[in-house]
C-alpha cells in the first residue's frame, strides 16, 4: 500500500508543529522509516539519539508482521485461516492477545467490527493505487461471502489455541494489528528511557511523552474535503494515540460512485452512512485502531452511544454535510483551522 492521504496529512503536520520544540541544541532527534505491514512506518525519537532503541524498534515490528499477516505463508493468522473447520491452531502469546482484543471490540458493537472479515477483504481486494475499476463484486459473490463471517464461530481456547469453526472462514487482523504495534513501540521507547517521540505507523500516531519544552504535541487531522495537507483542525496530545478512519484514505470509483476500505459485513459492502471520518484518543493504540473502523461502520448515534459507554476514549465525527462532533472533554484541546467555518461543531 502507498502512503494513504491521512498518513501525508500526519507526516506534514509533525513537520510544521515539531520545527523548533528542541530545548536542547545539542539534541538532534534521530528517525527511522521502513515500509511494514503494507504500509510506510516512522519512529521519531527527540531526546535519546541512540540509533539501538530504533533496531529494536523494528525488529519487535517485523516480527509482528511475521506473525500477524494474512498474507505471510507461515504467520499465525495463516496458520489458522488454513486449518479452519480442521483443527485449533496454537499460536504466539502476542497473536493470540491481539485476536482476543479483535473478538472483544466485535462483543461490544454486534459485528460492526469484525475479526473473521477476511474472506469480504479478499473479495473486493481493494487497493491503494488503484483509483477507477470497471467491476465490482456481484451481489450474489457478496452474499455467498458473507456466510463465512461471523465472530461468534472464532473459539479462542486454552493455550493459546485459536479455531474457526467453519471452513472457508478468514481471519482478517488489519483493522487492528497496527495499533498494536504502535503500542509495543511505545513499550519499547519506555523501557529504553525515551520520553519525547512521535510514532507513525501508517497514520496510526503516537504522541509519546511531550515534546522537549514539555508542552503537548499538536497533530493535524486532515480536512476529509481536500486535499493532502489541508488540516481540519489541530489536537494538543501528551502520550495519546490518534487513529482515524475514513473514506478517502483507500477507494476506487465504480461507474461514478466511490468505494472504499472500511467495508459492513452486515451489507458486505463499504459502510454508507453519514460518516466521512472518525479520529479515536484513547490511551492505547489498539482501542483507537479497533474502534476508528467499529464507529465508522456504526454511524454518529450508535458510536456516541458506544464511546460513551467506555472509559478513557474521545472521538471526532466528521459527516458528509459538514457537522464535527466532539466530546465535552476536548473542548480546550481540539481547534478547528482558521477558515475552516464551514464546519459546524456540535458537542456531545
């Protein structure tokens, strides 16, 4: 996957809030960028320039890869797609936390974040580059597709033993996979004494500690309406997660109509509801990962409602028609972009 629009949005915005936070002259950060999981990762330390941290870094996410792609021969989640009305598969520790935190965010929304999606991702394959296509899947494909997804048929057992209980069943972990590793890189820079980064895992951000003045990070998220660059608004964050979901980072136009990435299982389809974009702050990456993909799925009224019903996570809504919804709590930390009055705030 190429850089998606988020990411580019993301990748300026550190470049326009970050110039000139050094307190320490004789402090230059040190930065690595490699491209994993289908998409380009970058890990930007300010206060400990030891080049080490990073090789742990991204070995930790390779080997994440490794275990946790549907697509690698012989990771974990591939291991179980093949032996799917077979047999459990056991698995790494890690594999096997990250699937359970996958079936829990589909408890907690009735399927609007599904684990098992793999086999409707295969189907409509969409990718970065592509921008036009001449088909789409029939709906009969769609329908006789969607019988293999259900989360209710993923037993998670003793031993960190994983079954699908159907054959032709998939695993899909990328709705979710990144905000875990985002995480562990935060583990990683912890452990090892840093206490000013940014991680940018293909627009999954982690604002780690502060900046070296010991004032927030400022992130851009992007205008959904225009393009690359064109911020929404900035939001101050001290050791948060920002994630967003949305349906111009990943489409294609069919005869007209845009299709992209974030796709229903209850349709099979792409999700069309009022939501153009969602940005989840949360505490850990892989709430924020999760439940980006969960509350665009649901729409404005059921995802408040989720949100609410949830400790420590904040969310934006951004709809088609221009209203921005935001929680009372980032009242003081969130700002729309001057000339950006053609959106309308609504708090909740």
């Amino acid at each position: 996957m190429k850089i998606s629009r988020y990411m580019f949005c993301i990748l300026l915005a550190l470049s326009l809030v970050i110039t000139g936070c050094t307190k320490n002259k004789s402090i230059d950060p040190i930065s690595r960028t490699e491209f994993l999981m289908d998409t380009v990762m970058t890990v930007k330390i300010y206060d400990k320039p030891d080049e080490k941290i990073l090789d742990k870094v991204f070995l930790r996410l390779e080997e994440i890869e490794k275990r946790m792609s549907a697509t690698l021969e012989e990771s974990d989640v591939n291991k179980i797609n093949e032996n799917a009305g077979i047999k459990p598969v056991s698995i790494n520790e890690d594999t096997f936390f990250v699937i359970s935190e996958a079936k829990y965010f589909a408890e907690i929304s009735s399927g609007a974040y599904e684990p098992t999606i793999g086999p409707l991702v295969d189907l409509w394959n969409i990718k970065a580059e592509e921008k036009e296509r001449d088909f789409i899947p029939t709906a009969e494909d769609i329908e006789k597709t969607k019988v293999y997804i259900n989360y209710n048929n993923l037993e998670l057992l003793d031993n960190n033993q994983v079954y699908l209980k159907e054959q032709g069943m998939k695993i899909n972990l990328g709705g979710i996979v990144k905000g875990y590793a985002t995480d562990e890189v935060r583990r990683i820079l912890s452990e090892n004494g840093v206490n000013s980064a940014i991680i940018d895992l293909g627009g999954n951000v982690f604002a780690h500690g502060t900046k070296l003045e010991e004032t927030p990070w400022k992130i851009g998220i992007q205008d959904p309406f225009e393009h690359t660059g064109n911020f929404l608004g900035v939001i101050e964050a001290e050791n948060k997660s920002i994630v967003t979901s949305g349906d111009y980072e990943r489409f294609f136009t069919y005869k007209g109509k845009k299709y992209h990435h974030i796709l229903d299982t209850k349709t099979g389809y792409p999700g069309d509801n009022e939501i153009t974009g969602v940005s989840i702050i949360s505490d850990k990456s892989i709430d924020g990962d999760g439940l980006s993909t969960t509350l665009f799925v649901l729409g404005v009224d059921k995802g408040i409602e989720l949100v609410n019903s949830l400790e420590g996570i904040q969310a934006i809504f951004v709809t088609k028609n221009r209203d921005v919804y935001i929680p009372a709590s980032l009242n003081d930390k969130f700002n729309l972009n001057n000339g950006n009055k053609h959106f309308n705030i609504k708090e909740y």
